[in-house]
C-alpha cells in the first residue's frame, strides 16, 4: 500500500535493482493485501491485435498497445484514445508500457507492462516474453498518487498478481524526487526496472485520471484529485500520530 516513512532515508533505486523479497514486512500494507485477495489479481483476458500492414502508425506506438475486451459491448476507451494508444518509458535495460484498459467487470483501468532490452545497440526489447499487470481498482489512485509525488515520502508496492496456482507478479513504484522509479516483477524472471523522468510520470497519471473518471458518470477530474489529497493528507497525519 501506498506507505508514509518518517525514519527511514528515501532510497535511491537503479534499473538492475532487484525486487524486494516477498516476505519482506511492509508497513501498512497486509491488511490491504488481504482486502485485495478477492480478485486474485488474475487480469482479463488479453486479445492482442495486429494493425493492417498499410495502416498508420498511430500516436507513440512502438507496438501495439495491448487491450482487454469488455464483457458489455463498447469500451468508453475506443471513444477517448486510439486503439493502439499507450505511454512508453524506455531504460538501458527495460522498457515499460501503460496501456488503457479494462477488467473483467469492466472497470476502466490501466495495464502495466515491462520488458528486457535484448539488444543495446538497436534498442530493442522483449515484448513477447513481456511480464504484464493489470492494476485492480483499489490499486489504481494509490499509483496516481505516487506518480504525482503526493504524500510523505510516496512509495507503493502490490506483489500478490497473478492467477491462483500460478506464477506470483507484482510491482513497485518510488517517487524520487526528480524521477519515479518503477519495478515490475514476476517470479522466475528477472525484475524490469526503469527509471521514470518526472514530465513523463505527469502524463501517465494524467491518461490514469482521465480513464478514472469514465467509471464515475458525472466525475470530474479536479473533484477525484481534491479527495485523493485530503485523503492522504489525512493519512499522512494518522500515520504521524502513531509513529510518535
């Protein structure tokens, strides 16, 4: 969960930077794991589709984005952004790739997706063996939040993705002051782990809001950030008080 660390230095994380280790105790943050259980954490079925070989590439992609398919018909995200639409962050020796998406109770939400460079010289990554997360809904504006840089110190970490009986993924995301640093893991694999510089962390959490708000019919963006900073402002206080 999105954790407050009073005594502790803000650590100060590279691209080879390994996972924490499961079993490591994490502040304020098993009760939300077992809140979050239900889900399983098991993403949507994943349909990706190749654009027509004379079609035009479309915004920044690299590739084609990746989406789920809605159980109720049209998704609101083929209306608000094209279908092959998402943010990329390359690093020396991962890359990472946000795409719009939805669950399978159809709840707007956004894909996270991290691959290994395979070759330095070309710049290419290994998308196919790609390692992706879906963020649930109770994950979503605790990553917002720290892409923003709000709160104390803003850290957020989910390590229990993955279908039951199947291989565990999850993810890490640092605010650093003048980076965001993000981790994306997965059992036997190695962690894909890219720095974020600050404007680009701005626009992932500007394309998160903006979908937020399509699952809350008359919501406006400026009304999900005034409560979002009120309520971790307060959590920042309460987190003070037992800290002292």
């Amino acid at each position: 969960m999105y954790r407050n660390h009073h005594n502790h230095t803000r650590p100060v994380a590279t691209e080879s930077t390994a996972a924490p280790a499961r079993n490591e105790t994490q502040q304020n943050y098993q009760g939300y794991d077992q809140y979050e259980q239900y889900e399983q954490y098991d993403p949507a079925p994943h349909y990706e589709t190749q654009p027509p070989a004379n079609a035009p590439r479309q915004g920044n992609a690299q590739r084609p984005a990746s989406r789920s398919e809605p159980e109720g018909g049209k998704s609101p995200l083929l209306d608000k952004y094209p279908e092959y639409f998402s943010l990329k962050v390359h690093g020396s020796r991962a890359a990472l790739n946000f795409c719009p998406d939805v669950t399978r109770k159809n709840f707007l939400t956004v894909s996270l997706e991290g691959a290994e460079m395979l070759n330095p010289a070309t710049r290419v990554y290994n998308w196919q063996q790609k390692t992706r997360i879906q963020f649930t809904r109770g994950e979503y504006l605790e990553v917002v939040a720290v892409l923003l840089g709000m709160g104390n110190n803003p850290t957020v970490k989910f390590d229990n993705h993955g279908p039951q009986g199947g291989a565990k993924k999850g993810f890490q995301v640092t605010h650093q002051g003048k980076s965001v640093f993000c981790s994306v893991f997965e059992q036997n694999k190695p962690p894909k782990a890219v720095p974020i510089p600050l404007m680009e962390a701005l626009q992932i959490a500007h394309m998160m809001l903006s979908i937020y708000v399509e699952n809350y019919p008359g919501m406006s963006t400026d009304s999900v950030m005034t409560s979002l900073s009120t309520a971790i402002r307060r959590r920042d206080a309460v987190n003070t008080q037992t800290q002292h």
